[in-house]
C-alpha cells in the first residue's frame, strides 16, 4: 500500500508488537551527582485498537515521519513495542482549495506534511518535518475566495488568532490586516501519537512534576496529550487538561481519543489560563494538572500554587533550555526563582567567589525539566540539583535519553551538560 493510499481516510500507522509480554524492568536513574535508585516493574500492555488502512513501518519510516514512537530500550532490546499514528488528513485536507488538496494527495511525502501556508497574494507553500527551503504547491497565488472558504471550515478563531477542525488536532492559526480581516493562514497537522511516552515512562512513576521546553515544532504537545492518556488510563489518576487552543484535546466539545480518560477545560480566552488552572483544582479535585504554552507571571504563580497543594503539574513553556528559564524574569519562578545574596567574608573564601552571588530563591515548582532539544534527544534535569550548580558557575550531570539508529531508546546517565548534541 503507498502512503498517498493511506490518506484517503483517517491514516492510522500501527507497529505491531511480537505475542510475548513486555519483561519486567529494572532501572537506575542517575541524575547529577546524587543517584537515585529505583526499582520499576514495567508490565503494562498498551491497548491499540486497529482502525481503517493500517500499515507496518520500520523505525526509520518512522523517524522520516518526525513522530516521538515507541521503542525497547538497551534493557528491552527482547521485546518489541508498537507505535500508532493518527492524523486525520482527509479533514485537513478538505479546508484546501482542490488543486492543492489534489497535489497534497500525489506528493509523496504527505505522511510528512507539518503545515500548509496560504498568504494572501502569495504562492502556496507546504512544510515538511526534518526539511527546510520552500516547497510550492502551485505557480498561481492564494486568492481571497480560498481563504474565505478555508475560513467558512473551520471553526470560530478566538482572541488568539487560532482555531481547529472540530473532532480533529489540527490548528489553523491566523495572521490579519489592520483592519482585522484575514490574510493569511498556517494551517498546521496535528497527529495523535500512542505508545511515545515510553522515553520518560519512569519518571512519571515518581508522580512528580515534569517541565518541558524546546523550539516550536519539536512535539511538546503530542508529548502532553500521551502523558495525559497514560496517566489516566494506566495509572488511574484523575487528569484534568486546561487546554487554552484546543491543542490538547482538539477542537469542538467533545475531546479527542487521543487524551483517553482525562477530563479537559477549554479556556476562553488566553489571558484567563491562569484562573481556569485555579478553578480547575478547586473545583475538579485533579492529582494531575495539565498545562501547555505556560508564559505569563500570572500562569507561573498559579503553577506554584497548583504545585504547593500537592498536585502533580505537567507543562510546557516558552524556552529551549534550563538556561533561558533562569534568565527569564517571568518564568524564572518555575525552576526556583534567582536572588542576589551577600556572603560572609568566610563563606566567600569557602566557595572561592565573591560575596555577592546568585542563589536559587524557593524550591522549584516543577522537579524535572526536560529539555527537547528535537524529536528523539532529551536532555533530562533534576531540577533543583541543575539550577544550583549552574549559579555557581559550574557544570551539571544530566540524563539524555535519545533514539539511536534502529529507533531504540538509549539513557545516557551521568553526562556532563556542555557535552550535550543532538
């Protein structure tokens, strides 16, 4: 079956795994200089339904598609994992004028596509995971009637310029005129993804909370909408998303598959995520709350009031590494907060610095933060441990837990942060 074939419906990519169980699993995680040891059963089947034009792909088909899968670790290389993805890209596509969907449905890397571009008096352009430089569609440019007919499919944008296709992830997002109407819009592909989240597996087992940053278009939100899932579904825990966009859950009232048993909240506009993240604990008793694009003094305050009741946060903000989150005044309170202290003359001599230095404020709202430095490189922080050692101007050990050439999952511990490439 070729990829255009599979389009025709709602494609589903299923890596199916061998009859035998997943073995028990034995883990040490060190993180920095401390180590932690820990003893993790792992005897969880993952439950996959099969749906409509399925296909086997090997590990590199699924590293050309960008997705975060599913594989064994060094310790699992027994056992196989299987991997599902779901992007609904019939819906996606029928927001487009004919001619592109037509040339969409002939490009052989439409199981790749990240985004379409239409500007107003511009060529169409697609976008495609892992591959830079312009790629048009056609040699004619967007007219004002294709953008009204994109913008009659979708639904109602909001004060943010976004809006999706109700039962769907896909974002269509707006760019307007100073008059307010539109003239252009990206229109980006969302996909569910089962059976990822089996990279950080062990740290959710902490019921701590998890931090992730990274450039746009990494996966952060496919990484939330799994966790979300497994969290509900296989750790029983009671989930409630605050999802601002729709990005989480998807558009219209009913919340996609995807997030499995998690509860969701649409916040109506932007500017009032940090209240819905309140009333969410106050009035839905969650264990876990989850929250995507933290970017606002407000949204980092009601994260460390949320974090103080003893509720497990995940989430994601604006950054690519530990280093912008310590620098940023806004969000710097979610890794600790920074202050400037005056030593004593014998405690400066001590540390071999000088008596005004740079100290961690609180303890930070998130225990682990995970920077994303692409689809299949992680660099993982015991947060505290990190910031502290980055003050003094020193270098942290972290975790890096990254996919190797066959798609597998293998944990660097113990290295040092500097030392840190994709």
């Amino acid at each position: 079956m070729s990829w255009s074939s599979t389009v025709n419906s709602s494609a589903i990519i299923l890596l199916p795994a061998s009859a035998k169980a997943r073995p028990s699993l034995s883990l040490n995680l060190n993180l920095n200089p401390l180590i932690i040891d820990i003893n993790i059963i792992m005897s969880r089947k993952m439950k996959m339904k099969r749906r409509r034009n399925s296909v086997a792909v090997s590990g590199l088909q699924l590293q050309q598609l960008g997705v975060v899968g599913v594989a064994p670790t060094q310790s699992q290389s027994q056992s196989d994992s299987h991997i599902a993805v779901q992007d609904d890209l019939d819906a996606f596509l029928r927001i487009l004028p004919c001619d592109l969907r037509d040339n969409l449905l002939n490009e052989p890397k439409i199981a790749q596509l990240l985004e379409v571009i239409l500007d107003l008096g511009c060529f169409p352009e697609a976008r495609y995971l892992g591959e830079f430089g312009r790629h048009y569609l056609r040699n004619t440019k967007v007219s004002m009637k294709e953008l009204e007919h994109a913008q009659n499919a979708v639904g109602e944008f909001g004060g943010d310029n976004r809006a999706g296709i109700e039962g769907t992830l896909h974002r269509i997002s707006a760019i307007r005129s100073t008059k307010g109407m539109i003239v252009g819009l990206t229109c980006r592909v969302g996909r569910a993804v089962s059976g990822h989240v089996d990279v950080i597996y062990d740290l959710l087992q902490y019921g701590k909370s998890i931090l992730f940053v990274g450039k746009p278009g990494v996966g952060k939100t496919t990484v939330m909408r799994e966790i979300a899932r497994v969290l509900a579904d296989e750790f029983h825990k009671r989930v409630v998303i605050v999802d601002t966009s729709n990005e989480i859950g998807g558009d219209g009232n009913i919340p996609h598959s995807a997030i499995g048993g998690a509860r969701r909240m649409q916040v109506p506009d932007s500017s009032m995520q940090h209240a819905v993240m309140i009333e969410a604990v106050e009035n839905h008793m969650p264990e876990v709350i989850m929250v995507d694009e933290i970017g606002t003094e407000a949204e980092a305050h009601a994260c460390r009031s949320i974090a103080e009741r003893g509720v497990m946060l995940i989430g994601t903000a604006h950054g690519q590494r530990l280093e912008n989150m310590i620098k940023n005044p806004i969000l710097s309170d979610l890794v600790g907060g920074v202050e400037t202290v005056t030593l004593g003359d014998g405690e400066a001599r001590a540390r071999n610095t000088q008596k005004t230095v740079l100290e961690r404020q609180a303890p930070p709202t998130f225990h682990f933060l995970i920077e994303m430095r692409d689809r299949h490189y992680w660099v993982t922080h015991q947060t505290q441990k990190s910031v502290d050692i980055l003050l003094r101007g020193k270098t942290p050990q972290v975790e890096v837990r990254k996919r190797n050439e066959k798609f597998k999952v293998v944990i660097e511990k113990s290295k040092a942060y500097d030392k840190c490439d994709p």
